[in-house]
C-alpha cells in the first residue's frame, strides 16, 4: 500500500538511524537526521567499539534496500571459532552447515559508510545539533548548543529516537504514565585492544576465524578488519581479583597479557598501550514498552531494547526492527498509528527473547566453551543435527543463520536443552556419544 510523503526526523545518526534513513527515504519521504557528534567521517575512532558480526538478519535488511553487494566489501566471511584454550594447541568450531559465516565488520567503517549510502539516497544530516527536548504530542524537538542556552525548535510528522541505549526520545517517553522501563548492568566491562596487520598487511592469525581466549571469569575476542589488523575486546570484571581495576601499572598490565593469553605475546606492547589508552566500557541491558508515542514517535533499536554483545546480534535486531517495520508499511498504508501499534507488538518478543540470549551466551562463552562435557554436548547435537537436520536446528544457527522469530529460538533451544539434560545422563555417554542408541535416545525424546 503506498504512502504519502511525511517530513520524518530520525534521531542518532549510527548504525539503525543511518539505515532507517534510507529505507524512509526510498519509500518517498523528506528525511532529516540529527546527531549531537560531530561527522563520524571527519573523525577518528574512540577506541569503544566491539567489531560487528554481521548475519543473516542483517544481510536480509540491507539486501531489501539494494546495499548488501557495497557493505561485503568491507567485511570478511568468519565461518568458525579459533579456540585458544591454556594447555591445549588452538582448535576450531565450525558455525554452521558448510557456506554458513558470520561477517566482520568494523563499526566506525561501517558507519561512515552507511552515511555516505544515506546521502547519496538524498537524507540530510545534522551534526553537531544535540536533541535536548521533544514534544511528543506534536511531534517537535528542540535542538541547542546547551541545555539551558536558546533552543531551536523543528516541527516533524514523525519522529523516530534510534539515539542508542541512553536515548533522549525514549527519556522523555518514560516520563509519561504506564511506561514501563528497566536497565540491567552485569558486572563484566569490556575494552577495545588491537592486533595491527604484518608489514606486508596480512592477518597475524586466520582470517576467517572469531578468535576466543575463554578464561573464566573473563576473556579476549579478536574480529578481523580488511586492513589486515583485528580488534580485540577484552571482557572482565571491573572488581576482583583478576579484574579491571586490579591492574594498574604497566608492568601489571604485562604480567596479565602474558600469563593469561601466552600465544599473543608478540603483541603484549601494543596490548599494554592499549590497555591504559582506551576507556573501560559498560554493558547493559534495557528493555521498556511502549516503543512507540500515537502515531507520532516511534524507538528503534538499541533506544528500545539494548542488549550485551554476546551473541553478535545488537546491530541485527535493530536492522530486522526496520525490516519488519517496511513490511508492516507496505500493509498499512498512511494509518502510522496502526503501523506503529503492530510494529511494537510483534517486535516486543523478540527483543526480550534476543536479550535473554545474548546473557546466556555471555556465560557459554566465558566458561563452557572450555568445558570437557560442553563440548561433548555440542558434539552430540551437532551429529544429530548432521542426520536429521528436518528435527533439529541448534539455537545458534536458529539465531544466526535464520530469519525465524528471535521468540521461536528461544522457545525451541529451551526444549532442546530438556532433552540434552536427559541424554547427558546416560551411562558412559563419553563413549557412546556417536552410537545409534544416543541418536535413538533423542529421537524418543523429540
């Protein structure tokens, strides 16, 4: 069904505002974008920044706006684990069936670049022009260059907040009656650390591998980037024994690097400098409803449902939020109060269930990728899934490399997870993992 032209302002000119402009903008509509910070493109990176792992979530929203040929240029294809685990030689998971990966991208590349597409579809963007109120009745916000100086004020059909965790559109939306709200801290931070590219640019360690130094309590990650070098983040506690605010100096720092993680010694300089150089971030988890103001003001993204980063699906989910959100265009027309009415309610579950994921997935990672019968249980599903792949669809490929419901994952990992407790209890279940009896074992079971 189509649309009449609306004069739209989205807030947050990241990774959701930036792709939400061109969607809005090739459906016909004038589209502003505001952002407090300066022109990402003029910049350099604030040294804060996880690498994207983009999936299949992700490709199918780009894909449906013409942009996913221009983004694979600047990613690469990651189709395992490198596990580095002390006291073993490295190892790999494979991801999936063959052909299946998760894709590296660097967030400040991608950004600048998702900006460049939105320009060039003809989208304005304001920076350094910080949102400091909105009337959400009437569909106004109010820019200056301080909180008590003069202010501008813009009038719009629809706004949309895709201004991230802290957002300012959701702040004044919580101030109404019956708005639910809750944010969740874990007591793990993260910061970014690099890996830089050999002299002739090439990757010091395989290039089409997410790199895990799973350690307990805390780890390190490294993601590729298509210069040659990775970024790294390491996640650890910011109390404790082993913890942020336990190394202090220098020599601490080094002493850390290589105890804990022996084959990246080479790099323990880098490491080190990067370590005191770049800040110690927090992660958090957000949910509140209602997403959306009358058919006025609407949240998409982080501003809605912020999660922890462990299952490399932030950036996804907020993609998919536009996706659905076109498709529940196309079925309505001009009746923006019903669109955002059915966009909430479908969207709502799944951000919960993704949230949910992403905190499990945070413990998988941390210990039980080191763990003895973890792995025989992968190993087990992982056969299973190889013989009767029309039964069984582990969670993580559910989650990665389908466009089924976040919900659905959830609620089938749930049952599969039953059934695995059950199968891990069987007699000599280390020797028999591969036998027709397991393999008949869940079959009775599903």
């Amino acid at each position: 069904m189509k649309q009449s032209s609306r004069n739209i302002a989205i807030i947050g000119s990241g990774l959701v505002g930036s792709l939400l402009s061109i969607y809005l903008k090739k459906m016909g509509h004038t589209i502003t974008v505001f952002d407090r910070r300066p022109d990402i493109r003029n910049v350099e990176f604030s040294g804060r920044s996880i690498n994207l792992a983009m999936s299949n979530r992700g490709w199918q929203s780009l894909r449906e706006v013409g942009i996913e040929d221009e983004i694979k240029k600047i990613a690469i294809p990651l189709d395992k684990r490198a596990m580095h685990v002390i006291g073993k030689p490295m190892y790999f998971q494979k991801y999936g069936k063959d052909g299946e990966a998760i894709w590296s991208i660097s967030r400040g590349v991608l950004n600048r670049k998702m900006i460049d597409l939105a320009e060039e579809a003809g989208v304005e963007f304001r920076f350094n022009e910080k949102v400091w109120n909105v009337d959400l009745p009437e569909a106004t916000l109010y820019t200056g260059e301080s909180e008590k100086g003069e202010w501008k004020a813009y009038n719009y059909d629809i706004i949309f907040g895709c201004d991230g965790a802290f957002s300012r559109v959701r702040h004044k939306m919580q101030r109404r009656s019956r708005f639910d709200y809750s944010q969740d801290f874990i007591d793990v931070g993260y910061k970014e650390l690099s890996i830089p590219a050999n002299e002739d640019g090439s990757h010091k360690l395989d290039k089409n591998s997410f790199h895990i130094w799973p350690r307990g309590t805390f780890m390190l990650i490294a993601m590729p980037n298509i210069d040659g070098s990775f970024t790294c983040t390491l996640f650890m506690p910011f109390e404790g024994e082993v913890s942020f605010e336990s190394i202090k100096t220098k020599e601490q720092a080094t002493s850390f690097f290589k105890t804990y993680f022996p084959n990246v010694r080479k790099e323990i300089e880098n490491l080190t400098g990067d370590f005191f150089k770049n800040p110690t971030s927090a992660m958090v988890t957000i949910k509140c409803y209602p997403w959306t103001y009358w058919d006025k003001v609407a949240l998409v993204g982080d501003s809605a449902h912020a999660i922890v980063p462990f299952y490399g699906q932030g950036m996804n989910a907020g993609f998919e939020d536009i996706f659905a959100l076109k498709q529940i265009i196309e079925k309505h027309g001009d009746d923006w109060g019903t669109i955002f009415e059915t966009y909430q309610k479908e969207r709502k579950p799944n951000a919960d269930a993704i949230a949910e994921l992403s905190y499990r997935n945070f413990m998988e990672m941390s210990s039980k990728t080191a763990d003895a019968k973890f792995l025989l249980q992968k190993k087990i599903e992982k056969r299973f899934a190889e013989l009767h792949p029309d039964k069984w669809i582990p969670a993580y490929s559910r989650v990665t490399f389908s466009n089924k419901p976040y919900a659905e994952a959830l609620a089938m990992g749930d049952a599969q997870e039953e059934i695995m407790k059950e199968v891990m209890q069987m007699p000599d279940i280390e020797s028999l993992w591969d036998s027709d009896e397991v393999e008949q074992k869940i079959l009775s079971l599903l």
